[in-house]
C-alpha cells in the first residue's frame, strides 16, 4: 500500500492498494491506467474502473465524463506513467536483485532457464518467461512471455520478499515495443539470435532489430551486454544505431568471440565441442540437443563470465546444466526408436530441428515428424513449414497444434496438398496422432512431435483449454504399446 502522493504530485492524501491496466480487475482504493492497446482502449472502460472502486484514472485522452471523490491525472504517455508509479509501488525491486534479461527469435526460454537452474546452486533465483514465473516452490501463470508491467513488478517484488537474490526474464520484441519493461533495472541483457519473424507486428526487421536493440540501452555503463558474434546483421545494426553504455561480451561458433565452441558434434541424446575461454581449452559435452543448443550453452557461459566467476568455475557449471522441458527433449522411453518433444514455433527452428535429426539418425532409420497445422491466417509459415518437411522427413503425420477456429480438416488438407516429396497422412486429434506414429515406429527412427512443447493447454477462441501434454501422451502410449497397458486409456 502506499499513499497517493507518495505515488503522484498531488495535494491528495489518500491510500492505494492495488494498481490495474484491466478494468476487469479493478478493487477498491486503486489507481486505473487507461492503456491504448493492441485490440481495445482502455479509456473506454474508465467509467467502469471508477464503479469498482478505483479512486485514481490515469488517462492521456479527455475522458467523456468524470466523477466527484475521484482523482484524474491526465499524462502525455500512461505508459510512461505506469512504468514510473509501478517501480514506487513496489519499492524498486529490479534494484534489489540481479537481473538478466534475455531477447532473441528464439533460445530465449532455454538461455533464461539454464542460467537460472545454474545459478540456483550458488545463490536463490527467480524466472518470468513463457507463460509463468518461477521461484521456489512458486509458480505464478501469466499470459505473455514478457508480462505487462504491473504483473511484472508485482512479482519482482515477491520473490524480494522470498528473498530471491536473481531472476532471468525472457524479453520478447512485443514486450520491449510496448515498453512492458521500461522501469526494469537490467544488471545483464543477452541476445541470442534474429529471424524474420513477428513481422506482423513490427512491420519490418529494421523495426525489429530497433525493438531488440532498446533491452541493451536500457542496461546501464556498470553492466553487461552480451551478444552473439555470429549475428553478423543484428551486431552491424547496432554498431550503426544504438547507443550502448554497458560492458560487452560476446560468445560465438563461427566467428571471434570472448567465449567460443570449436570442433561441435552433435549426438542423438548430447553435444560434445571444445570450449575456449581466455587462451584455454575444454572439452566438454552437454545434454543439450543441437548445433543451435550449443550458442545457447556459450549464451549462459557468458553471462557467468559477466558475473565474474573464474575460469575453472565457469567450466565446472557446466555439469549443471539440464535438458529444458518442451525444447529438445528427448523422452527416456526405452523403446528401439527415439522420441523427441519441441516447442518449434517458428520456421527457422523447423529447419533446425530437422536438419539435427538428419545429422544423427542411421542411413537405413525414418524421420517421422508430428506437425500441427498453422492455421489459415499463417498460408506463408505453412508453404514454409512444408517444403522444409519436404526435404528431410520420411513420413509426417499432419495434426492440431490448438483448437482455432478454422476448419481444421481444411487446414491439414491444404498442407497435404504442399507435401509432394514425402508420405504424409492426416490424424486431426493430437493425441491420436502421438499414439500412431508411435506405434508405427521401427528400429531406429525417430519421431519429432513439434509445435506444443512443454505446454499442457491447447488455445481457442474462449481461452486456454487442458491438455495432458506431448511429453504425457507420447509416454503413456509407448507404455500401453511396449508395456501390456489398455490403448482405449489413451
């Protein structure tokens, strides 16, 4: 709780308990920011904050009508101002604990998740990312990969009081456009790679390399920006616009960096490479999957160089570090053939991911991949999707990804019609879909199931729906088929 005055320059002298930017949720004694967002304005719903109880509306437009006993504060930006009041509401938690904060296309989850698991067996850490935040036992649902700034702030301010010492918050290009973590004091900020995604949103990549570009401003000359060498573009963007105040580090395979991987192999269930750190020499192998998943290695590497851990330290991290659940997850199934979970949403990832199965199955095995069907508001990502299947899978079983609002039939049809070079067939329940390809699976193949990852929801039009999960399903049936139980349990 704090006083109204604590919070704006006003003669009122009032309390406040909460603070909302969803008249939804508005309580007593509250202050509303009227947010223009994405779908909706929130002037329109000040009339109903001010029924539920909110004493303060923060509006940058004129409102059509105002009540007595209520305190109307007009601004130039109310993002602006609800970055700022938050940071007072909540007593500055950013500047109470590490924070490292983690932008890219993609490696976002899996960077922020293996710092913090890291980081965990020396000092209390924290995460907010992909759909929760997490410390302790705790874990707290929330709607955005990086959340809006109260939720943001609010829950910053609990793991302070849990005595968290760190946290790594994944930072998405939306969250950095609408300025979601402004009033966040970042001690690190990471950068793992771009892609022509989100172009929906940002319009161009110049756009969405300047939305990236704002997390590595924010960081202050006594931190650390940490970037990918071998981003060649996104690092040439930078040198040319931003204006950087920070220490740089930098990691890389391909080219010079201050921590790099050399002589990478790729396995089916680890990668191995030769780690060179400051003129010496490791060789190391972790349980991650991928080419891909050794840039993200040498990411969290980097930051415990930023943090000033020694050498030999940083090194022995490394047996700390563990498959990510959803990301390049092999299943432990004890089967003759191999099973794979990812969260693949975007193209590039399909590439990767299949060109890794390629790279470690036997001449003779099968690529069987399980994809769910963008859906038809997504045709380009999906002629994309196809003709990368096209060129690397044995048999795909096409499926839902999420319960839309398209015919989902018609959606699978569309993609068949794309598959010209490898056997395809349509299985439009996704729990059926894991079970088939499991059961048609032979020695040494290896079966893909992508799109869902670690999620145990299915989306649709009236919100989040459950679902068991890829990793539940794809076990349970290798334990019917293989292990005597009942199919209909499926």
């Amino acid at each position: 709780m704090k006083r109204v005055n604590e919070l704006f320059d006003v003669k009122e002298d009032f309390k406040i308990i909460s603070l909302h930017s969803d008249s939804r949720y508005v309580g007593k004694d509250s202050v509303f920011f009227c947010i223009e967002g994405l779908t909706t304005d929130g002037h329109r719903y000040a009339d109903d904050a001010v029924f539920q109880g909110a004493k303060v509306i923060v509006h940058s437009k004129p409102l059509k009508r105002k009540y007595p006993g209520v305190l109307y504060i007009q601004v130039k930006d109310v993002l602006d101002e609800l970055n700022r009041v938050a940071n007072i509401f909540y007593d500055y938690p950013s500047y109470k604990m590490t924070v490292i904060g983690i932008t890219g296309t993609s490696g976002k989850t899996v960077v922020a998740l293996t710092i913090r698991d890291v980081l965990n067996h020396y000092l209390k850490m924290g995460y907010i990312g992909t759909n929760d935040a997490q410390y302790g036992s705790t874990v707290i649902q929330s709607s955005y990969t990086t959340p809006e700034t109260i939720f943001l702030h609010r829950t910053l301010n609990e793991m302070v009081k849990s005595d968290v010492k760190g946290v790594t918050i994944e930072v998405s290009s939306h969250g950095l456009a609408l300025k979601r973590v402004d009033s966040i004091d970042f001690d690190i900020a990471v950068f793992t790679n771009i892609h022509e995604e989100h172009l929906d949103f940002h319009g161009t990549m110049e756009n969405l390399m300047r939305a990236k570009m704002k997390l590595f401003e924010l960081v202050n000359e006594k931190g650390f920006v940490i970037l990918n060498a071998d981003e060649v573009r996104f690092n040439h963007f930078l040198a040319q616009n931003a204006k950087i105040k920070a220490h740089r580090l930098t990691y890389g395979i391909d080219h010079k960096a201050d921590i790099m991987a050399k002589n990478v192999r790729v396995f089916i269930d680890h990668t191995e490479f030769d780690l060179f750190i400051k003129d010496e020499v490791y060789h190391v192998n972790v349980p991650l999957l991928g080419r891909f998943n050794v840039s993200n290695t040498l990411a969290t590497l980097t930051v415990l160089m930023a943090l000033e851990m020694p050498i030999e330290q940083i090194v022995s991290a490394i047996d700390y570090i563990s498959p990510v659940d959803g990301r390049m997850e092999l299943l432990e199934t004890h089967t003759p053939f191999h099973v794979i979970v990812d969260f693949c949403q975007y193209v590039h990832a399909y590439g990767q991911v299949f060109r890794f199965a390629k790279s470690v199955i036997k001449p003779n095995s099968r690529i069987i991949a399980i994809i769910g069907v963008p859906s038809k508001k997504e045709i380009n990502k999906r002629n994309r999707i196809a003709k990368i299947a096209n060129k690397y899978c044995d048999q795909v079983i096409l499926t839902q990804e999420d319960d839309r609002d398209d015919n989902m039939l018609d959606s699978c049809e569309a993609m068949q019609d794309l598959l010209k070079e490898t056997v395809s067939v349509i299985v439009t329940d996704r729990r059926v879909a894991i079970y088939q390809a499991i059961e048609m699976a032979c020695n040494e193949d290896l079966i893909l199931i992508l799109g869902k990852g670690h999620e145990q929801f299915m989306k649709s039009s009236v919100g989040n729906q459950p679902y068991p999960g890829d990793k539940y399903i794809a076990l349970k049936a290798v334990e019917e088929i293989f292990g005597g139980g009942k199919e209909d349990e499926i």
